[in-house]
C-alpha cells in the first residue's frame, strides 16, 4: 500500500499511514501494542464485530480497512485505549466496548455537515483512591456530567447500566476531596416476593440484604477498613427510608437506590430532606417495581412533575447503555418488547 503519513512518530501516539479508508496504525510501545490488541487479537476482533471493518495486526502496527466513518471510529478507539495504557491502566473486553460506544456516538451527535469529527475520545470519569471508573456508554457520560453540576440528578433505567454504581462512586469521590461530610445510603424496605418477618435477627440484619449492593460498592470505591470505620462513625450511613423521615441531610452526598419502589409520599418526604450543602442521587427502574398492585411510584410521579424543574438533571438509561454481560441487555429487550406488546393489547381491549 502506498499511504502517506499523517501523524509524526510521537511515542505518545500511533502513527497513521492512510489511503482513503485503509489506515495503517503503528504503536512504538510493543508491550502496549500487545495489550491493546488482546490475547489472540481478540480486541481487534470485537472491533471488526462492532464496527463491521477489517482489522489486522502485523507486529505492534495493526492494518484497517472498511468504511471511512467505522475506520476513524476503529482508529480513534485504539488511541484512547493506547493511551489509557500509557497511563498505567489496563484493557479489558468491556473497555473496548465502551471506547466502541462512546466513538460512535460522537459521530452520531455531529449532525451538521459543518461540523469537524472528534480526532479524540474524551470520557467523563469519576476517581477515588482505589480505582477510577470511567464512563463505557453516552449516558453514562451524561451522567456522570449531570452528577458534577446538579445538586439533584434522577438516574433511571435498566438494571446493569451503572446507575447506583457511578452514583457511589461519585459520593466517595465527594467525601474525599472534603466536599461533604457524610454519605447517606438508602434503600425502601419493600418486598420483592419474600417476608421481611421470616429473615432473622434484628432489624439492621433484616435490611441489610436490601442494602448489600450498596455496600458492595462502597467497598469497591474505598478500602474495607475505611469503609468499616466510616460506618461505624457514622460518616457513613446506610439504613432503610423510612428512617429518612423528620431529618434534615445537610452537607452530605445522599443516595436513594430502588426509588421505583417508593411510594408518592415517601418520595416527596425524602427529597425535602435536601440541606445545605448536600447532594442528592435518585435510582431506580420503573420497569421493576414491586409496590402492591393499584399503589402509584413514586419515582414514576417525580419524574413526570420534576422534569425541566431548575437544579434538577434526568438521566435515562437504555437497554443498549447495559455494561454486564451482553446477555444482559438481550434479555432487557426482550422483556421491554413484550410488556410493550401487552399494554397495546390491553389499551385496544379498553
């Protein structure tokens, strides 16, 4: 192939020959060449599945070939993610598919002909001492945006889209810099098919199965004898809502996960707890909700009357902003698909 170089040699970054839509990319770093590409090529794989190019690998340069839009979506995937490992990170299979991700929606967003394509990913990122997450989707982008600027962010959608993860992991982020006191973790007590009554112990080790993804995630932000130490002291704070009631949360990073299952008044009464200097993480899924048959959501009613409200952000998830098991989003669709099917059904009937 005959190509022209468009990129200096810079160890920072890949040289590109390229001719029309046929890149050829080489990176200095052999160790991170290796890396980047995966164990058998399985990244440059997944890329030629997503994207629907042709990606080969000869030596530390990998060779693109295919449409002109996927081969700069390839190409700008594989510089972000040398980078990420210039900077000491690592490339899993799901970083891969969100560089994928957030490469194309940067395409899809630009639609001015006018407009100049993005040369680079930029992702929003949360960090604590432990680990830096950062965003594998557009909404995750969105919405780990909307938690830095609003001092309340509704988070909604799909289960595995990252929603109470990211919103803990921007509340530990908050306590570390000092920008709260405290965290507040809370769940409604609601049951999905099995009785409180019948779990033993007292009454903290009856909710703490409701609260354990929480914690979970906490202990994935921070290291666990800070986390035990915070609980203990009360800088960290994990109960039920109904104990929310009467309180005033000031200075404080405030979470309510499962808000689905809120009741009108609950939620009302838990988002007038907002203080000073306090922010406030509402989660949910209004797909899953287990309140008794005839009982209206709460997070389904603020969302409707607190959309556009000022200081407010809304976030919503879809089933393609799923970052578990692909399986995962396949089985959200199909079920999204027949409920679909079923209200139509029944609104004909009525």
């Amino acid at each position: 192939m005959n190509g022209q170089e468009l990129v200096s040699s810079s160890p920072r970054h890949p040289r590109i020959a390229s001719d029309a839509n046929h890149f050829i990319l080489t990176f200095e770093n052999n160790r991170f060449a290796s890396e980047l590409f995966g164990q058998f090529d399985q990244n440059l794989k997944l890329l030629e599945e997503r994207l629907h190019i042709d990606a080969r690998a000869r030596g530390n340069s990998v060779v693109i070939s295919g449409d002109i839009v996927a081969t700069n979506q390839a190409r700008r995937t594989l510089d972000y993610l040398y980078e990420k490992l210039q900077k000491g990170g690592s490339v899993e299979r799901s970083d891969v598919e969100g560089a994928i991700r957030m490469a194309v929606a940067a395409d899809d967003q630009l639609s001015l002909p006018t407009m100049e394509r993005k040369a680079k990913l930029t992702m929003a990122q949360v960090s604590t001492r432990k680990k830096t997450i950062i965003a594998r989707t557009p909404t995750q982008d969105a919405y780990l945006r909307a938690l830095e600027r609003a001092e309340l962010v509704f988070g909604c959608g799909p289960a595995g889209t990252g929603k109470t993860y990211l919103a803990v992991a921007h509340a530990a982020q908050l306590l570390e810099r000092g920008m709260v006191e405290k965290i507040i973790l809370s769940r409604p007590a609601v049951e999905a098919g099995e009785r409180l009554g019948f779990l033993p112990g007292d009454m903290k080790e009856k909710v703490d199965p409701y609260l354990r993804p929480l914690y979970d995630a906490l202990y994935d932000m921070m290291p666990a004898d800070k986390v035990d130490r915070a609980i203990t002291a009360g800088v960290i704070e994990i109960a039920p809502l109904a104990f929310m009631r009467g309180r005033t949360l000031a200075n404080a990073a405030v979470i309510l996960d499962e808000a689905q299952n809120t009741t009108s008044m609950q939620m009302k009464m838990f988002l007038t707890r907002l203080g000073e200097n306090s922010r406030m993480i509402v989660t949910g899924d209004p797909s899953q909700i287990d309140l008794p048959r005839g009982v209206k959501s709460g997070l389904v009613e603020a969302l409707q009357l607190l959309n556009g409200v000022e200081g407010i952000s809304i976030v919503r998830f879809k089933d393609t902003d799923v970052v578990r098991h692909p399986l995962v989003g396949r089985i959200v669709r199909a079920y999204d698909s027949t409920y679909a099917t079923e209200t139509e059904e029944v609104s004909r009937q009525d």
